[in-house]
C-alpha cells in the first residue's frame, strides 16, 4: 500500500470511531435527560474507553507517518470497494490540518474562548481548505457539520499533547504555554 492509502485508512478508521462516539454521546444524554445514571454512567466509560483506543490509533498514525518518510515502499493493492453511506477516501479534510487554525484562533481570541467563537474563526481560516465534503452534516448525526466534528477531536489530542488546556471550564478552549511556543515554532518554519 502506498503511504498515503495507508494513511487515508486511518482517516477513516478515525472518523468510524468518531461516528461511534456521535452515537455514544446521544446515548448518554438521553440516559441523563432520562434521569437514568447509571446508563449515563455506562457510556462515559464507554466513552472514555473509546477515546483512549482512538488515541492508540492516532499514535499508529503517528508512527507509520515515521515510516513512511523513512521511504517505505510497498506495492499498490487492488482498488477496493466502500460501504454504503461511507464517505469515500481521502474526502474529507484530516484532523491535523486543524491543528494550527485552532492554535492561531485561541492566540487571535486572547488564550481563551467559546467553542462557538473557536470554531467560527477556524471556518473563516480554512474558508479554503475544506471541501464541500466536510461542509455535509454526519450521517450519524445531521445536527453535526463534518469539519466541526473533526475540529473538535483535533481539540481532544491537542489537550492530550499538552497544547491546550485540559482545565478550562466547560464550553471554553485555552490555548497552554506549550500550545503557544509549538505555534511559534510552527511559524518560523
């Protein structure tokens, strides 16, 4: 498989996650709306399980990008076929081009901000980047425009990585100090 079949794999493979976990958090407020907590309580951990393997696949990611810019070689496959309702490859803008334009907005919005705010000013910053694709609502959840979801599992491996803030009060994104100095590094490149 070439490098970047490889890595449109994974892209895929992340938002089927991403789907499951659209699905996870609608069961889980209507366990809340419901008053039933313990199913409530059931899928958090469901959750937050899903969140941790999410992260073991993007840390593949990480690792296979390592081999490929090693030079990796490999034949290409047959072409194959997608599921019904599936977005084909490579349609949709990844996750890592969020990285940057969240990074940029929060410094613009002085550290901190509304999601809302965030996410408005990041649509205005890839105004030519995402795809009529990422403009769709998800199928799992037409409420849900694509790029925004995607916007917002780029927040959760940015908390991760220690570039933003993992204490900031419900609603609100903060960029951290280690956010603003990879973001300066970013920029003398």
């Amino acid at each position: 498989m070439e490098r970047n079949e490889v890595n449109t794999a994974f892209e895929i493979l992340l938002e089927e996650i991403e789907l499951v976990a659209n699905l996870l958090n609608e069961s889980g407020a209507d366990a809340f709306r419901a008053r039933d907590y313990d199913k409530a309580r059931q899928a958090i951990e469901e959750a937050t399980r899903l969140a941790d393997f999410r992260e073991k696949v993007k840390a593949l990611q990480r690792e296979w990008a390592g081999l490929a810019a090693g030079g990796l070689k490999v034949r290409q496959p047959k072409p194959t076929r997608t599921a019904k309702g599936r977005l084909e490859r490579g349609l949709r803008t990844p996750e890592e081009a969020f990285r940057r334009p969240i990074l940029e907005a929060l410094v613009e919005l002085g550290s901190k901000a509304s999601i809302g705010e965030v996410l408005e000013k990041v649509g205005i910053k890839m105004k030519g980047v995402l795809n009529e694709y990422d403009r769709k609502s998800l199928p799992s959840d037409p409420r849900s425009v694509r790029w925004k979801n995607t916007a917002q599992w780029c927040r959760n491996s940015l908390v991760r990585e220690g570039l933003m803030k993992s204490d900031s009060p419900h609603g609100v994104w903060e960029i951290s100090d280690q956010g603003r100095r990879w973001l300066e590094g970013e920029s003398k490149k």
